[in-house]
C-alpha cells in the first residue's frame, strides 16, 4: 500500500490513475529471485495497473529477457 500511495495510485507504465487497488499490482523493476533485499526494496517496486502493463506488457518483456544465448536464466 506504501508502494501505490507513494506513486499516487498511477500505473508507472501507462499513466492511469486508478482508485481500486484490486486492479493494481506492486511490481519489482529489478526481479529479485529470491533475494530478500531486492525483494523488500521498495525502490524496487513499482506501481502498474494490472491489466494491461502488468499481466501483458511486463510478463512479455520479462519473458523476452530472461532467454539469453540459447540458455534459460
């Protein structure tokens, strides 16, 4: 809840402004893979609204980077 107030309930990636949290999401910028301190770092968390930043746009980009070289991370 700190993360949304902090960025004033905005979706980061589009700019939409959206008063049901249920439609947001608290994502990590930097993916953390099981490191706490990543984890918590609420510098590394952002705002996005769920649909579509969050479950389209930013798991097509995560996908994207995380194949390199022919070797999954």
């Amino acid at each position: 809840m700190a993360v949304f107030a902090r960025d004033r309930f905005t979706c980061q990636m589009c700019g939409k402004l959206e008063g049901n949290t249920a439609l947001l999401v608290a994502d990590h910028r930097e993916a953390h893979r099981g490191d706490p301190s990543l984890f918590w770092d609420e510098d590394n968390i952002q705002t996005l609204c769920k649909s579509p930043c969050h479950d389209k746009h930013k798991q097509a980009l995560e996908q994207d980077t995380r194949f390199q070289g022919g070797v999954w991370d």
